[in-house]
C-alpha cells in the first residue's frame, strides 16, 4: 500500500500524529446519517409519501449501521486503507443514487429499491468509523478518552459542516446540492486518510527517540490543541448559524475561513517531524525513559506496570477463573455472555434510540411546529451534540484519573438531562424546540463518546472492532422502535391526508405523546446506566489505583 512505502519517509510520532490529522477529517465528514432531515422532506414530497413510509425510509438508513459488523470482522483482517475505501465508495453509490432521483435526473425508483440505497449510504460510514476509532485507539491505548472524545466530537459537527458549506458554497442550496455533497466530499477526505492512517506497532526502547515521541505530558499537549480547533470550529458553526441571512461574498469568505480551522491541526505533526529531527541532531536531548516505553491496554499511567499490577487490575469482578475477567480482552461471544455486555446494550438503545428518533424527525417537527426552514434545528444539534462528545470524552478521563469514577456515571447524566429535554419539546412552548434541540444534541453526544471507551475498558481492544460495531446495532434498532414505528405510527394516526397521496399534520399535538414515551424510556435508562456504574466501580477503582501507583516512580525519578 501507499501508506506502507510512506512510512519509512517519517518518525512514528510524526506519522501517528498525521494519521491522527487525517482521522479527524474523516470523522468531520462521516456524521451524514444524521443529515437526512435535510432532504426528506423533498423526499416525501417527490414520492408521496406517509410519514410511516418516510420513517421506514430513515430506518433503512440505519439499518445500514447493523451491516457494520461485517466492518468489524474486516478490523481485523484487512489493512485500514482497505476498509476507507470501501465505505467510501459504498457512500459515493448510496448517496449518489439519492441525489439522482431528489434533482429528477431519474424517475423515483420503487420504494423497495429506494431502501436499498439509503441502507448503504448508512453502512458506509461503518467503515470510516471502525477504520477510525479502531485504528486511532490502538496508536493512542493511554488516551481513549481524548481520542474518542475528539474523534466522536467532529462527528457530532459534520452534519453542520456539511449543512452550512451547502448554504455557502451554492447560490441557491437545495437538497440535491446537498446529496452531491454526501455523494463526493467523503471519498476525496478518505483518499487522503488512505496514505497516513495506519496502525502503528508499540515503540520499544530501541528507538533512538522513543521516550521523546511517546511524553504523555506532549501528548496532552496536543490533545489541547485539537480540542481548541474543535471548540473553534464550532463556535464559529454556530456563529454563521445565528448571522442570517448571509450576502455570497461573506458566505465565500466563511467557507474558506473554515476549511483553514480544518486544516490547521496540521501543525500538530508538523511541529513533533521537526522536534524528532532536532533530537535526531543533537543525541544528548534525547533522554530515554524505558518506564514510559510501552503501557499495557488499561493503564493509562506513565510506565510500564509490573506482571503483578496487570493481573491486579484484570481479575477485578471476577466471578471464574477459566473465562476473561472484566478488563481483559473477550472475544464476541465471552463478550455478549456477561451481563455487563447487555446492561450496556440496553442503556445504549435507550439514548441513541431515542435521540435518533429526533434527528430523523427533526424535519417534521419543524413543520408542525409552523418553522418552514429546519436546517437550523439539523445544525444546532449537530454542534451542541459536539460539544457533548468531546466534553464527556475529557471530563471522564479527568474523573477517572482524579477519582475513579465510572464512566458510566456520565451516560446517566446525560439519561436525566435527555428525558428533560422530550419533556420541554412535549410541552411546545415557544422556543421549545431550540433549547429541545439543544439538550437532546449534547446528550446524544454525550452517549456516543463515553459508550466508546467504557467498552474497550471492560472488554478490551483484541476484538474491539467487532464489539463496537455490535453496540451499534441499537443504531438501526432504535431509529425502528422509536422512529419507524413510535414516531411514524403516532404521527399518522394525527396526521390528515394530503391530495395525491401522503399526508401532514400541524400543530403541538403531533409528537407530544412520542416525547412523552420517549422521555420514560429515558429514566429506564438512566437505572441502567446506574446499575452498570455499580457493578463496574470496582474496575474503575484498580484503574485508578494502578494510575496513582505509576505516578510514584516517576516522581521520585524526577526528583
């Protein structure tokens, strides 16, 4: 591969750290599931649809996401450009296809056809994920916080970066420039990422630089540095949101502006090549510290933990000695046998079900609500879902390293918080669906964040790449419970029929019982996640045991 003959042309940390850069840009570019409020209403128009019917649709989208365990088996056994390039071009079909029938290049295709297009532009971001967060997790095992909480930060903002680069881009956005958008951005992103992502071997004590590359105090550092770019961009999202309407020179002027915040995290890898050629040039700065050379998967501390702490922190909850002890590496199936797995599963269906059932309604609730334009609803839970996942990705790693705190802790919150949320947008006050759209983006957010690395903590990262992808099955199950059938059927039984087939329904009525259910099902699973933080405190606990142990050599070697 490309990337293989590029990898002797710069020191791993220079080459992480790029892999790194390339990452984010995919992640920014890989939210376009959530984008589907943006078009469907054109959608339902085109084809005439009901709103049962346009919910299927969306469900279809999702369940592409239930295909990702094929990207997860992949992981494991194809190289990381690999799997870019066929999420990538299964996007470029799915979403291509769409725009060819939105713009009316080709007659509406049958509805069964139409599915089937919809679920691979859905599945194709499977791909880009998994390739991502698998690939980026195990080149970063001290920092899955961050890691996640940055990468499924950009996530949270791509649908606003997709949403507002239209309006700025075109003259006269519409939902096919928007589908051309989908179509081709994600593979021109990803062909980059296939010549710099890759995963990277642990370094060892032979390397010439290898305490230099791996300081965890650098790669703080840097960690800040993505987090100021993200916060950035997002400020500045939200900035071009609430500045309507926008003249086409300031629009140019936007784009631009945010594709150089894009594009500055660059320096990060700039700056760690030339610092490793400097300590190349002058050996006597190179100080090695064997202790900080590799770390096992759990650590997170600064050296490398004796035999004893390993087996200290993997035995934590164990209830047999001949099956994998929450902490250690499971396979899929010892994995979905533990009753953690599925605590975690249901609590997962709980907060991502129900947030998806929103944003693949987002569209609908604008218009019954009497708003004509609903992209700003679409935007403002993209950037606010943003700020839940790269907040909860460091405030959890903060908690854990200061006071052992569970992680699961943080899904419950958001729980409380989500249900509040369906609680204001169910009474329909106006601005209710502002601040609805608001708090239910930041605990979405929040959800996917903290759910990624809470399960390579209990069940390790060998098969990491297939779990995930198994807890994203509540993707597709969720958008069918919640948003296909709850939202669909209650909306139709309220809904009057429309001339030519469809129909539509004005006012509060329409999805007040859908966020009242969906507010219940919230409180079940905040006791989930409450319940998981209970049984895995104990884990959590030996974590940050072993991280105030290994802060002591290195305090007295300082000294």
């Amino acid at each position: 591969m490309v990337s293989l003959r590029l990898a002797p042309l710069l020191p791993s940390s220079a080459a992480k750290w790029l892999g790194f850069v390339t990452a984010v840009w995919v992640q920014a570019i890989s939210g376009n599931n959530y984008t589907f409020s943006n078009y469907s209403d054109a959608l339902k128009s085109l084809m005439a649809l009901t709103q049962l019917q346009l919910n299927n649709l969306s469900v279809a989208k999702d369940v592409g996401k239930a295909f990702g365990i094929l990207a997860g088996l992949a992981s494991d056994r194809l190289p990381t450009p690999v799997i870019l390039l066929i999420g990538s071009f299964e996007g470029l079909i799915g979403y291509g296809v769409q725009w060819l029938v939105i713009s009316q290049r080709i007659q509406p295709l049958p509805y069964w056809q139409m599915c089937i297009f919809l679920c691979m532009g859905g599945n194709s971001t499977t791909w880009m994920n998994t390739a991502v967060l698998v690939t980026c997790i195990r080149n970063f095992r001290r920092n899955r916080g961050p890691v996640s909480g940055i990468l499924k930060g950009f996530v949270g903002l791509s649908t606003a970066i997709f949403t507002d680069l239209s309006a700025s881009l075109f003259l006269k956005p519409s939902p096919s420039t928007f589908l051309i958008m989908l179509s081709v951005v994600p593979l021109a992103v990803c062909l980059s990422a296939v010549v710099f992502l890759r995963e990277l071997p642990p370094p060892t004590s032979s390397s010439s630089v290898a305490a230099a590359k791996d300081d965890p105090e650098e790669d703080s550092k840097y960690f800040r540095v993505f987090n100021a770019v993200a916060v950035i961009v997002a400020l500045y999202l939200l900035f071009f949101d609430l500045s309507v309407p926008h003249g086409p020179i300031f629009s140019k002027i936007f784009a631009t502006v945010l594709l150089l915040l894009l594009a500055s995290p660059l320096s990060v890898p700039v700056y760690t090549f030339l610092k490793t050629v400097r300590i190349r040039n002058n050996p006597m700065d190179d100080v090695e510290r064997p202790d900080e050379i590799s770390q096992p998967l759990l650590s997170g501390g600064h050296h490398q933990e004796t035999p004893a702490e390993e087996k200290e922190v993997a035995a934590v909850t164990a209830a047999e000695e001949r099956r994998p002890v929450i902490g250690e590496d499971h396979t899929i199936m010892e994995a979905v046998s533990t009753v953690d797995f599925w605590i975690m599963f249901m609590s997962f269906l709980c907060g991502v079900g129900t947030g998806l059932a929103v944003m693949n309604n987002m569209g609908q609730m604008g218009l019954a609500l009497g708003y004509s334009d609903v992209s700003m609803f679409v935007s403002l839970m993209s950037i606010w879902g943003f700020f839940g996942r790269i907040g909860s990705g460091t405030i959890s790693e903060y908690f854990l390293k200061k006071a052992g705190t569970p992680r699961p802790v943080w899904n419950a919150v958001s729980q409380v918080l989500m249900a509040v949320g369906y609680v204001i947008m169910a009474i329909a006050l106006p601005g209710s669906l502002y601040i609805g759209s608001v708090v239910v983006g930041i605990c979405y957010g929040v959800r996917l964040a903290v759910t990624v690395p809470t399960a390579s903590e209990l069940f390790g990262l060998k098969y990491y790449g297939l779990i995930y992808n198994i807890l994203i099955l509540n993707l597709p199950l969720g958008s069918f419970l919640f948003s296909g059938l709850l939202a669909g059927l209650l909306y139709d039984a309220q809904a009057d029929r429309t001339p030519g087939g469809g129909n539509t329904c004005v006012g509060a009525h329409c999805y007040r019982l859908v966020f009242v259910v969906m507010a219940i099902v919230c409180v079940v699973g905040f006791g989930l996640d409450v319940l998981l933080a209970i049984r895995t405190r104990r884990v959590y606990s030996k974590i940050y045991a072993s991280k105030k142990r290994s802060k002591r050599p290195e305090a007295s070697s300082g000294q």
